[in-house]
C-alpha cells in the first residue's frame, strides 16, 4: 500500500509541474501551450480548466502526503518507547 500511494504521489507531482508550465502567465508572455486564439476553448476556459485542475491536483497531492506520513509513522511505531532507562545498574 505504501508503494502505491508513493507512485500515486510521484505521478501527481510530474502532473502539478505539468499544469503549471502550461498556465498562461499573469505577464502576458503565455505558457509553453502555443494555444492560438481559434482553438477549441478559449484562453479564458483552458485557463480556468487548467487552474481547476492544478487545484485538485494539489489536494491529491496533499492526501498523500498526508497519508504516507501516517502510514510511515505506524511503521516505525512497534510501541511505546522511553527514552529514560529504567532499569537501575549496578545493583
């Protein structure tokens, strides 16, 4: 399972990277899409599309993180451990 959600996570962050590249930039400059104007979407749509998209992305991306976290911590949880020594020595 641990597997799993790591490759799920991996894949989710190749695919934010992906998204963010292709967003058009707040400067005007556009991003590496290369849209013309007579496209299926407009710039307007394929910009909210996309935004829509990163903003899911990144809540998957933060489920597993979350939950690799979690899995990891149980994993390395066999029980409680002290960090004082409570035995006595020398007796």
């Amino acid at each position: 399972m641990y597997l799993f959600v790591l490759v799920i996570q991996i894949l989710l962050a190749v695919g934010i990277t992906i998204l963010v590249l292709l967003q058009r930039s707040e400067g005007g400059m556009g991003g590496l899409s290369g849209q013309s104007a007579n496209s299926f979407l407009t710039a307007r749509q394929a910009g909210n599309a996309l935004s829509r998209l990163t903003k899911w992305f990144f809540v998957l991306f933060c489920i597993a993180t979350i939950s690799l976290m979690i899995m990891a911590r149980n994993a390395n949880n066999p029980g409680q451990v002290s960090l004082l020594n409570t035995t006595e020595q020398g007796e």
